[in-house]
C-alpha cells in the first residue's frame, strides 16, 4: 500500500486540519474513485492516528445493491474502518429520480456527520467529474455560482465536505487501485444514455477531449476563477446587506430599491443562499420585481416548502 502515498494528492497527506484528534468520515460506495479515497485515507490514519469510519448508502435502485453493500463491508473489515449502511428510500420528484437521489444521499451524509461527530466528511469527486458537473450545469444555463462547480472544501449547514481528489484525474485513480490490486464495484446505471450525466461522461466528454486534450485541466482553472468571483460577489452581497437586511433577518424593501438590479439581485441570492435556498434567474428576476412592487401590494411567493411575502416595505417569510 506504500505506493498510494506517491499517488494520493499531497495536500490531502500535509494540511493540519487532519490531526490525531479528527473524525473523519468517508461516503463508500465501493467504487473506483470512493475506494482509493477509502484506502488512502487508511492508510494515513496509520501514520496520523485519527478516528476513521465510512458510510455506504444503499439507495436500493439496482438489483444487486444489496451485494454492493456485502461488498463494502468485507472491504472495510478487512482495513477496520467501521461502516454504516444506510438503507434509503428513492422517490422520484418533479426533478426526476438522479436529483431524488441525492437529496436522500445528502441526508445520508447529514446524519453519519451527526451521528459519528465528525470533522469532515470526504467525497471521492475528481477532475473528470469536475468537467462533468461544469459541463452539465452549462448546459441548464447556470450562473457564475453553478459554474464554479464543486469546491474541494465546503459547508452545507453543519455538514463540512471535503474532496480532496478534485484535482485528480480518474484515469491516475484507475492505475493507482489496479496496480495495488483493488476490486470495486461498477454501477450498471452509469451507462444508462437517458440520464445527462452518463450521456455527457461516456459520450460527449471523450470527444471533446480528442479535440482539447487539456480540457479538463481548463476547466477546472476556469472553475477556480469562477469561485474566486463568486466570493467577491457574496463578499460584496455582506457589504449591501449592511444597509437592507434587518436585525430579524427580513429584507427592507426601500434601500433594496436604491441598489443596481444586478447588485439587488446578487443580495437576494446571497440572502436566500444562506438559508440553503436556490432560484434561477427567471425566479429571481420576479421575486425582486415583486419585492419592489406598488406599496399597497401584499405579493407572495412560494420557494421550496416555505412561503416569501411582503408586508408594508418588508419582505420576510410567512411560515
């Protein structure tokens, strides 16, 4: 196993917030990318001395989940990393059955971080993915934020996620797990066409890159630039909400009127942002027109399972 200390990304061995006093938590699906992560970060609890459990969740979609499960947990008794696994259920919404999923995925992830009092959970995300997620969110006409896509390091309220393989190609992952010998699962949905995703990674992405060979490594520098402006907007959002968010959190509609559109609207993705809340553009635009509407109006406007009105010159959440 010494060779993945040559192979694993050097930032992920050397950064200090990995001491011998971190719980760190590893979401195992028994695939490639999730089972080098699961084995480096094995392998660096020998040498620092941390507590390290992983978690499988178990969506149920595929037949043979339930020998990817036996899977995951022959592999994590053989390396003494507890595991959990969490047996979900999969309805699929108005977004269709992938984003279902990830919602109780994310749950998932919310309760192992909870439960096991974790300092980070790590995600096995890398390069291509990266591209991938770029790509995708490109195509359904995302903004600086979604272009960003994913950072190596974030915060979903309490949930601190970590992908410390972001910056590393899948094909490096792929050499590294067969020259130390490793078995791990394949998903047989990862090559159904009809979702986007797959479509993009088996069938787009490849061509794009016989024309651009570096383009995955262009994309994620363009994601980096891209989260570095999207810092400077939230850091310009804090410095608007000075002047029009409220001590009970609400929005004042009258100074919120004195801000340029793209910096009104900025503060109202920065606001609702905080709050774990989304709108594309369309809906944005209307919730600021309805924000600043005649002052007798009383508009309301549903956003996920909560209800955004306007009382008077404030706007603030009804239930």
């Amino acid at each position: 196993m010494a060779s993945s200390r040559k192979f694993v990304a050097l930032d992920l061995l050397d950064l200090p917030q990995i001491t011998p006093a971190s719980r760190i938590g590893v979401a195992y699906s028994g695939g490639l990318d999730s089972t080098v992560l699961l084995h480096a970060l094995a392998q660096l609890r020998a040498e620092r001395g941390f507590a390290l459990s992983a978690l499988h969740v178990h969506h149920g979609l595929s037949p043979n989940a339930d020998a990817w499960a036996r899977h995951c947990q022959g592999v994590c008794t053989a390396i003494a990393v507890p595991l959990r696994v969490a047996r979900v259920t999969v309805v699929a919404a108005d977004k269709g059955l992938e984003a279902a999923a990830r919602a109780v995925r994310l749950d998932a992830f919310a309760d192992f971080f909870r439960d096991e009092q974790l300092d980070w959970l790590m995600l096995a995300q890398h390069r291509d993915d990266q591209a991938e997620t770029i790509l995708f969110r490109l195509l359904r006409g995302a903004g600086s934020r979604g272009l960003a896509g994913m950072r190596q390091q974030s915060t979903q309220n309490d949930l601190r996620l970590w992908r410390p393989l972001l910056n590393t190609a899948r094909a490096e992952l792929r050499d590294w797990a067969q020259a130390c010998g490793q078995n791990w699962i394949e998903d047989e949905s990862n090559a159904d066409p009809r979702h986007t995703r797959n479509w993009l990674r088996n069938d787009i992405l490849p061509r794009l890159r016989e024309r651009f060979p570096a383009l995955d490594r262009v994309l994620a520098r363009s994601a980096t630039q891209l989260a570095e402006d999207t810092d400077l907007l939230d850091a310009l959002a804090e410095i608007d909400a000075q002047g029009v968010i409220d001590a009970k959190g609400r929005i004042q509609t009258a100074p919120l009127a004195k801000l340029p559109a793209p910096r009104a609207r900025n503060l109202l993705r920065h606001w609702l942002a905080g709050q774990g809340l989304h709108l594309d553009r369309a809906r944005l635009d209307d919730l600021l027109r309805q924000a600043l509407a005649e002052p007798d109006a009383h508009p309301c406007m549903q956003i996920g399972h909560r209800r955004l009105g306007r009382n008077g010159g404030v706007l603030g959440w009804l239930d």
